[in-house]
C-alpha cells in the first residue's frame, strides 16, 4: 500500500512538515539536555484485552480515544486488515457536534520524549449490511508537539486510499519527527463521512529518550 504526503495551501494552515533531525544533545544551557537513556519500541497492541480502553501508561507512553479490537472475530475484520495480527486500535466513529471526527493522541511526559518513527493505518465504516464494516479513502493529519525551543513539526496531511471494500489492508506511513512530547492524529476528510467513520492504526513505532529536562534557554 503507497502512502501520500500532501501539502495543502489556505486550509487551515497545513503544510509539509520539516522533521527536525535527532541532533546530539548539549549538556548545561541547552534547549533539550541529554537523555538518561534511549529505547526502541514497537507497540502492536497485540498484549492487550480486544475491547479494552488503552490503559495509562502503556509501552511508556500515554495513549488517549484509542479501543483496541481483535480482528480475528466480529465484521470489522472483513474491511481491513490489521499489520500485526490479531490486534489493532481504533478511534471513533464520534457523531457528535464537538467531537465530529476520530482523534486520538501519544503523550510523554516531564521527562520523556520520543522520535516518532512510522505507523500502519486506515479507516473503515459501518455499511448496514451484514459484512459490518467496510474500508474506506480518508485523509488525516498528523502533527508532533516538540520540546521546548523547538517548536512543532507538521501538520501534515496523509491520505489513504484502499485497494478495495473489504480485506483492505493498512498503509505505512513514514514520519520521522523528534522531540515529541505529543504527537496527534485527527481524521480530515472520509468518502463515507467522518461521523461514520473509524480511525484504525496498528504497529506504532518510536524511540523513548528517558530522563531528559527540558529548558526554556
């Protein structure tokens, strides 16, 4: 499955994002001091009860509007496929006037950041037939809120069209941003409309930097 990286002009200010590389840090005075210690991560979800509302921490972040599924049971399955078997997560459907579309969100915390690596993900929509749920195309942004003194990286627009109605499977996308201390992800637009339709991630990968403080020098 391609993935496509769009740079949008006059709506509502996205643009292409320019990752800020993992530069050696600075001991003493420096906008980001030198981590304690890194570690490589790969979440799939896959040790966690299908069903379950992820809870806080998990894989040393906080994770919020995420449900995990088993895609091996129910009708979801038949519209897309998880990347890492049996589990993926889900966001949404969220029809309602102040939460109009999938959002979900990664934190770290005083002390912790994280390079956002690259993720596998889509979206499906209830079709009222027996199958469930079907893939469909959508749009969402991805955006990461750096460390102090270095500002923000993105948003930037990703879209994800499916080879077909059912059995889809998921896209790879790339991301490298670093320095997160949260990085987000909201549904844009949907061909089946975003009140109805489901965000779907699965394979988040990420390095922790543990024990850093951030400076505003």
């Amino acid at each position: 499955m391609k993935w496509t990286l769009l740079a949008l002009v006059g709506l509502g200010g996205l643009t292409m994002a320019n990752p800020v590389p993992a530069e050696p840090c600075t001991p003493g005075g420096s906008t980001i001091s030198c981590p304690t210690k890194t570690l490589d991560v790969q979440t799939d979800f896959d040790d966690l009860p299908a069903g379950s509302t992820i809870e806080q921490p998990y894989q040393h972040l906080s994770f919020f509007n995420l449900t995990v599924q088993d895609a091996r049971g129910g009708s979801r399955t038949r519209g897309i496929k998880p990347h890492s078997k049996p589990n993926y997560a889900v966001s949404g459907p969220y029809p309602t006037p102040l939460t109009p579309a999938p959002y979900w969100t990664i934190r770290g915390t005083e002390t912790t950041s994280f390079d956002m690596h690259e993720m596998w993900a889509g979206c499906v929509t209830a079709n009222g037939t027996k199958n469930g749920y079907t893939a469909t195309k959508c749009q969402f942004t991805i955006v990461c809120y750096t460390a102090v003194g270095r500002g923000r990286e993105g948003p930037v627009l990703v879209t994800y069209t499916p080879s077909g109605p059912t059995g889809a499977k998921m896209m790879n996308v790339f991301i490298d941003f670093a320095y997160c201390t949260t990085f987000s992800t909201s549904l844009y637009t949907s061909d089946a409309g975003t009140a109805s339709t489901l965000f779907v991630v699965d394979s988040l990968s990420y390095t922790i930097r543990e024990g850093e403080v951030f400076n505003d020098t």
